[in-house]
C-alpha cells in the first residue's frame, strides 16, 4: 500500500512538471499572407539555377514573383521597396527525407509518430502526422530551410512522404505537396556476423533477402493487377502505388551497395516507375556509369563525415557529390543522424563547395535538384518569374557558416517572423544583465 502511495505522487509530480513543460513549449509563429507587392531592391540574386545576378531587384506579389530585373526598369510605385544593397538572396532551401514534425525527442515515445506495424505501407501518408509547433522549425528557418520532405523512417516501404513548408498553424496550412515520394529501403543480401571466438566481422548472406525481394515482387505484381481490374475491392496499399506509375510521385530508393542499387533500381524500371531516385554513398561511385545512362538522381548524406573503412580517401564524402556531378548526375544532399543538426544543410553544401564544385553547382544540391526529385521544380527551387515567392535574405554567404545570417525570409510571399526560442532567450537575457550595468 505504501509503495502505491510513493509510485502516485511521482506519478502527479511528472504530471504537473509535463503541463508546465507544455505552456512553456514554443508555438508556431505563423505569418501572414502577402497583402502588398514588394520589391527586394540592390542585392545580388543566387537564382538556385547557376545564375549569379548582381544589384538586381526581385518583386513579388499575391506570393508570386513577378519581376527579375534592374530597379531602374520598373515602375516602383506598386510595390514596398525594401533597400537589400550588399546582401545576397537565395531560393528557399529544400530538406529531403527527413523526420521533422513528426519526431520530437527520441526517447519520449509521445513525441514520436515514426514507427509503424508492418513493413510495408506505401498507403501511410506523413502528412496527417505533421506538428508545425516542433522546435526544431524556427532553427530550420534560421538558416534558410524554408521546405522539407516529412517521411517515416521504418519497415521495407515506409511510407508517402510529404513536402511540408515551414510555416502554418496545422498540417492543412503547411501542406505544399501532400504525396511526394514512396520510399523503398532495398533489403540488404548480406548481414553482419560477430564471430565471438575471433572477435571479428564478417559479411555473410542475408537468408530473409529472398523472402524480402519476393514480397515486394507480389506487392508490385499485384497494385498492376489490382490497377487494371474494374471490380476491385478497395485495397489501400494497392492504390497508393499508382501514383508511381503515373509519374505523380517518386520512387526514392534506399540502398548501401553497389548490387542493391543495381538491383533496386533495375526492379523499379521493371514495374514501369516513372520517377526513380537513389538514396546511397560512397557506393554510388562504382555505379556512376549506370546512374548516368539510367539518369538517375542521387541524394547523398551529410558532407559532414568520415568514411567508414580504411580504404577510403579522408575527404571522400567532402568531394562525393563533385565526383558525381562531373559525371552529370543530378545530386541533392540530404541529412541524417541527430535532428538538431539539420539546420546544418546549407553548410554541407558549402562543403562540397570547397570540394570540387562551384558555389552556385553546390546551391542546386539543396534547392533546384531536391525540388526536381519532388516533382515540384516548376513551383520552387529558383528564383524566377511566375514561381512560388520562397525565398530569403542574408548578409552574407548562406552557404559558409561563419557569414549566413538572415535578415529577412519569405514563403509563397509571406514574410517569416525569424525569431525563434534560441533568439527570445537572447533578448530576454539581454536585458536582464543590461540592466545591472
């Protein structure tokens, strides 16, 4: 009895702590929608295409851009101009396959709407799941990532990703394209094995990889089968393929070795997917002649890393997506590991910026390539006349982490509030010490 009274007060002191963690938590600071035309007047345009344009004006209006020129060439009246001389202005950065709003704290189960039963379920769809009030949002926008693709991350077939804009009360406001991508993690034919007498690693065939592949080949077997018929039954994951099939979604697929991403890619093309592209590394590289006859685009992790065997150069994964696109395969990074650092995305590219590729090569990795993978390039990904009005501001180099800083950001014209709760406590604390002096 008196273990029950201990285990109920610790129960209602988590409780209360939880409810006071919850009024303070940070609530999506949503903007407004575009009422006036602006013009971004005097700085140097990155259109995200490879097109560097200096002291050129960029209007916009009703979330659309309307203008790309010099602002002696416009009639000024009609818009707000905003005077940008010195600063730089980019395309909106793009997050590919990534868990943000859907997974807050790891080890809080409540926090977390990643897992799923089953391994495979192309019919869940992230986008109901989206939190736009997650933390890691306004640091996202701090660093100029304005979109990101929302995925789950589990089972064979985890899921139709979203692309979800990073501003909005609800999913229903942050939605831009709600079914983007089905992503396939192609079973690996080998496992690690540990032999516990010798203490040593050793690669071995993968028994279930058959079972695996054959499943697939039902499910893909059966969607055609099930598309073709008159009277059917309503089958959920059937249907959430044909989108594949239509070129209405991509088919992203996930793979480690050079066989895989043969196999994987070979199968896709063998069901007739239209839109087929890899996530992989440093195994891209032994199949670069075939991605580049297949044109198939590559999403690359983080330039941040090192390589995972002896055998590799130190700076592989700096120099990967330059070694990629000189072959003239389409390359976009992406991230992985902790989500805090993906606010880092734009300095993985200045990386491979100082690897091989050009700064402006090196700003279509984040912003025109994610967007031509997505199906959404005639929406977003560059500056220009026509396109979505997502775009920011920064003083400096967005892509070199020493000189980003944004001084001013827009989504489809409406204009951000950039602080988040890292910039409150500053000014909170500011003032608090400023007072004493």
């Amino acid at each position: 009895m008196k273990t029950y009274k201990i285990f109920t007060i610790l129960i209602s002191i988590m409780s209360l702590s939880f409810s006071n963690n919850l009024l303070g938590q940070w609530m999506p600071n949503v903007s407004k929608p575009q009422k006036e035309a602006i013009l971004l007047s005097g700085g140097t345009i990155h259109t995200g295409d490879g097109l560097v344009l200096e002291n050129t004006a960029v209007g916009f209006n009703q979330g659309k851009i309307t203008y790309i020129g010099k602002e002696e060439d416009l009639d000024k009246e009609s818009y707000n101009v905003i005077d940008i001389s010195g600063q730089h202005v980019y395309p909106g950065f793009i997050l590919l396959n990534s868990t943000i709003g859907i997974q807050e704290i790891s080890a809080v189960p409540h926090s977390n709407d990643v897992l799923e039963e089953g391994d495979f379920n192309p019919n869940l769809k992230t986008v109901y799941a989206f939190d736009t009030g997650s933390t890691y949002i306004p640091t996202l926008r701090f660093n100029g990532i304005l979109y990101v693709e929302s995925i789950r991350s589990s089972g064979v077939i985890s899921g139709t990703s979203s692309v979800m804009e990073m501003d909005g009360w609800n999913w229903q406001d942050a939605v831009f394209k709600k079914e983007a991508a089905v992503h396939l993690h192609w079973p690996s034919s080998l496992k690690a094995v540990v032999d516990k007498k010798t203490n040593t690693r050793q690669m071995l065939p993968n028994s279930a990889y058959k079972i695996q592949r054959q499943k697939l080949e039902n499910l893909f077997s059966a969607s055609k089968t099930y598309l073709a018929s008159k009277d059917k039954r309503v089958n959920l994951k059937l249907e959430a393929l044909e989108g594949l099939y239509l070129g209405e979604k991509a088919l992203v697929i996930h793979a480690n070795e050079p066989k895989e991403i043969i196999e994987g890619i070979m199968f896709a093309q063998k069901f007739g997917v239209k839109n087929i592209a890899l996530e992989a590394s440093e195994a891209t590289l032994k199949v670069k002649q075939f991605l580049k006859k297949n044109e198939i685009p590559v999403i690359l992790p983080p330039t941040y890393n090192l390589p995972r065997s002896s055998d590799l150069d130190y700076d592989t994964y700096y120099k990967l997506p330059s070694l990629l696109m000189k072959e003239g395969i389409v390359v976009a990074l992406n991230h992985s590991g902790s989500l805090s650092n993906a606010m880092n995305l734009p300095f993985y590219a200045g990386t491979a910026a100082a690897f091989g590729l050009t700064k402006e090569e090196a700003l279509k990795t984040i912003t025109l390539n994610p967007a031509k993978i997505l199906g959404i390039d005639d929406q977003i990904g560059t500056i220009s006349i026509g396109k979505e009005a997502s775009l920011f501001v920064s003083n400096g180099d967005a892509l070199d982490i020493q000189s980003n800083s944004l001084s001013i950001a827009f989504i489809r014209g409406k204009q951000l509030n950039l602080d988040g709760s890292h910039q409150e406590n500053f000014k909170v604390y500011s003032e608090k010490y400023n007072q004493k002096k």
